[in-house]
C-alpha cells in the first residue's frame, strides 16, 4: 500500500475555503432561527 503523508486527500479542500463554508451555513441558520422568533422586527 501507498503512503498517503505524500498526497493527503484533504489537499483538494482549503481549510480557510471549508471554514467559510461551514461559518455561512451556521450564520444562514442563525438568520432563520432569528426570523422565527422575531418575525415582525427584521432588518433585513
């Protein structure tokens, strides 16, 4: 079997891009728990 140290496969991904990622999908959450509990005062 190949060592995989050489080519990891988390090369395809940028850890910066994936956190990103991640940090959208908690804040478009958030955005949608917040519309649920004040519908009436949205900033937005």
């Amino acid at each position: 079997m190949e060592s995989t140290t050489t080519h990891p496969s988390f090369t395809l991904f940028d850890p910066n891009e994936v956190e990103e990622v991640i940090s959208n999908k908690v804040e478009k959450r958030r955005t949608a728990l917040f519309r649920m509990v004040f519908p009436e005062n949205l900033p937005w």
